[in-house]
C-alpha cells in the first residue's frame, strides 16, 4: 500500500461539474479535499446528483470538467451503491459474498452472526444483505470506503450495527468515509459535508 | 445398440465433455441476466454458418473446407449481433430483452431468406437448428472434446471470479471488464453452434441452470456441480435412447433427457 504523508489529502476535487447520461447538467464547481480519518457526508435533496458524484469518484461516470486526483491504488477503494436489483440466479448465500471464511475475522465487526452467513442472498431480508455487503468490504482491508445511503430502509437494530461498525472503521484514523446519508451519529469525529443542489459546494 | 455404442464413443465422449462446459457457461449468462442476448447472439452465428455455406456451395469449394471455414463467418456474424445489440440497449435499464428479442426475430428471418437464396440450404439450415451429433466424423469430435476441456478448464478454474462479477454486475450494478469472458463465450458459442447446433447449444446453456434454479436448498457450488453433472450425464444418456429407439432424432432426445432429470432432481429437493 502506498504510504501517505499525514497532510496529503488521499482525495482531491477540484471545480467538478457532471450531468446525467442524457447530458442534464447536475451539479458544478464541487471542491474538497479528503484525509485518512476524515469522513465525508454527502447531502442533497432527491435528483441534486449524489448517487452520481460517487460514481464519478471511483470512476463509474465520466464529469464534465474538473481534476479528481486519487492518492491510493483503486484497489483500496470499496464501493458499495445502493442495490440495483435485489434477486440473483445463483443460489448464493450471505457467506459466499465475503472473501474469507474466518469466521472471528466475519465476527469481528459485529454485523453478521455466523448462523446468518447461510442465508440465501435472495431470501434474506434487506438489513442482512447490506450488513453482507458491508462485512465484505471492511474485511477487503480498504482504505476508503464509499457508501451509499447505507442505513435507508433498515430497522434501528441493523442501522445501529452499521453505525457502530461505520464508527470502528473510522476510529483509527488511518481510513477515510465517504456517505451519502442523513442518519450520521453525532459521536462522529472529523466530519466535513457538501450538500449538492444548492449554490454554494 | 453395444455396436452402435462402440461407433459413436468418441462422439458421446466430445459431447459430455462439452454439453457441462456450456451449462456452466450458462449459469454465468444467465446470472447476468444475458439469456435473451445469447440466443440472439447463438441465432447470428446460425446466420453466420448459413452464409459462409452459401457463398462457399456458390464459390464450388470442396465440402471439406467449407465445414471448418464456416466457423469464421459465423464468429464473424455473432460479434457483429453481439456489438450491435449492446448497442441497441447502452443505457436502457428496462426492455432489454424486447431489444434482444427483436433482433432474434430479425436474424430468424435473414437466415430463412439467405436458405432460399441459396441453393439447397435447407438441409443445413436444419442440420444448424436441430443438430446431429451423430454426424460429427472422429475428427469432429476430437476438436469438440478438446475444445469442451479447454472450456471447461477455464470455467472451473475462474468460477469464484465469475460468480463476483455477475453479482456486482447484476445487484450492484458496478461494470466489470468481460471482454475475456465475452470473448471465450462467443467462441465457445460459435464453435457449438456450428458442430452441435442451435438447438443443443441453447438447451446445454439455459435448461439445467434454469431448471435447479427452482430447487430449494441447494448452495451455489451444488448448483454448479449439478448443471455440469446433468448436462455431461444428459449427452450421454440421451444418445444412447436415441440409438436404442432408432426413429428418436438425437439432439431433441438430449434435450427432452435433461429437462426431466434436472427437473427432477429440482423436484426431489422441494420447491
């Protein structure tokens, strides 16, 4: 893994502007910068484009203009959109997404329980699925891990295990959060914010 | 039939070994949700073959080197459905499959059209739809196992790998490179289409992922190891019912074999 000067920011964005694929201009002159231990929290009203600014962050779709410059391989970016569709053709379980099968490295952060790592994908309820898929990338050892909308449409019980998870990620100040949210606890050290949709970025 | 048998070993041999290399190629389409696109893509090969045949009948080349040049003009007319249907749905989220569908009907069309253009076609245009793998020569079926073990290397030795990419295409929505993949699937489907036909290619493809998707409890690696299984078993199966009933047509024998042993051992795991 590339070693960071503690000042260099591992994202940097400058003067982006994108629009939609049919070329609807979405948001412009976004600006800031992102270090390892801060988190960065997304706002906006519904269509102001926050989905589409982390697309363009790991790559996903082209901006307009603007410089978007990533200090760490992409390789240590973990992505998680928001779910596309929500049944799969293979049978897979909750178990067969995650890369390791350690069952204390899975248990570690408090999000799945071992029973549950036999679920099927397409029967398990939608807190499981994204709590799976959260596990999966906390234990890719990322160093930035993008989310979106991570606690929509969950019980308090699961959104408070993402949050206690999301905070651990964070604690020790060598990884960084990028979230589109609304539910961000308040313990939350070194938050900065951008809120798409008004004037100012 | 034992001396029917020993006749057609090596042609029993090369499509138990390729008909599992398809089901499991199968399991990665049609988790992509690219079932549609592969019959349409399968139906420009068909196309493809037909044309290379006629230009070729036309051209008086031998029959010998017209089988194995037909290959290349199917590719070529399987690439080129293959691009234009991505062309056709870039961007649409919903409605893909009427696109697809569309096209399949088009290049139905095209290829009754070039069979009536040309001369005496129309046993070939069957020979490509319905198959007979008991025409295949020795050399035939050498080529078809070697090509189902390479394939079915292939498969086996990066199905994690493809399982991860069908379910971030697929629920996450995230692209990943399949230009390989892409790649080894048009091949694989042009190769099939041309030595075995339409109608095994697709049924290989789509019947036994399809079908235990309707069991409960079997895990992703039994449903993989069960499409190869019933597939493999199938093929061998299949023929030789069709040798012992002489009047069956060998392909639809296969076919109808595997939908009712992969339904039921669907059936025997409960719906």
């Amino acid at each position: 893994m590339q070693v960071l000067r503690t000042e260099s920011p591992v994202l940097e964005v400058s003067e982006l502007a994108y629009a939609t694929q049919e070329g609807k201009l979405l948001a412009k002159g976004i600006s800031f910068q992102l270090h390892l231990g801060e988190t960065l929290l997304v706002g906006g009203a519904n269509g102001a484009g926050k989905s589409t600014l982390l697309r363009v962050l790991v790559g996903q779709h082209r901006p307009l203009k603007g410089t978007l410059t990533h200090r760490l391989p992409a390789s240590s970016i973990a992505y998680i959109p928001q779910l596309q569709n929500t049944e799969f053709h293979l049978p897979l379980c909750l178990g067969d997404l995650l890369p390791t099968t350690d069952i204390s490295a899975i248990s570690e952060w408090g999000l799945l329980e071992p029973s549950q790592l036999a679920l099927a994908w397409n029967t398990a309820s939608g807190g499981e699925r994204k709590r799976a898929l959260l596990t999966r990338a906390l234990l890719q050892h990322c160093s930035v891990l993008i989310l979106d909308e991570p606690f929509n449409h969950l019980d308090r019980e699961s959104k408070i295990q993402i949050q206690k998870a999301l905070s651990r990620f964070i604690a020790a100040g060598d990884k960084s959060l990028i979230v589109v949210s609304h539910d961000v606890p308040p313990d939350w050290q070194r938050l900065k914010s951008i809120r798409l949709g008004d004037d100012e970025c | 039939m034992l001396a029917l048998l020993s006749i057609y070993k090596f042609t029993i041999l090369a499509g138990a070994v390729l008909a599992p290399a398809l089901a499991l190629l199968g399991c990665q389409l049609a988790a992509r949700d690219r079932a549609v696109q592969t019959l349409c893509v399968a139906q420009g090969a068909t196309l493809g073959v037909l044309l290379g045949i006629g230009v070729l009948h036309y051209s008086n080349v031998a029959e010998s080197n017209v089988h194995y040049s037909t290959i290349l003009s199917g590719f070529m007319v399987s690439v080129l459905t293959f691009y234009a249907g991505n062309r056709l749905v870039a961007h649409r989220l919903s409605s893909r499959n009427s696109y697809f569908t569309a096209l399949f009907v088009i290049l139905l069309a095209a290829a009754s059209l070039v069979s009536a253009v040309f001369p005496a076609l129309e046993t070939h245009l069957a020979q490509v739809f319905f198959g007979d793998l008991a025409t295949l020569t020795d050399r035939d079926s050498a080529i078809t196992f070697v090509v189902g073990v390479l394939v079915l290397f292939w498969l086996v030795r990066s199905w994690r790998s493809m399982v991860d990419d069908s379910f971030s295409l697929m629920i996450l929505g995230l692209p990943r490179s399949e230009r390989s993949f892409d790649f080894i699937s048009l091949l694989l489907l042009c190769f099939s289409v041309q030595f075995v036909g339409f109608l095994f290619t697709a049924a290989c493809l789509f019947v036994p992922t399809t079908l235990l998707g309707l069991a409960r409890g079997i895990g992703l690696k039994a449903h993989l190891l069960l499409c190869a299984l019933m597939a493999s078993f199938s093929v061998a199966m299949g023929f030789a019912f069709s040798l012992w009933q002489t009047h069956l047509p060998t392909v639809p024998t296969i076919v109808f074999v595997l939908a009712v042993c992969t339904a039921g051992v669907a059936l025997s795991r409960g719906r």
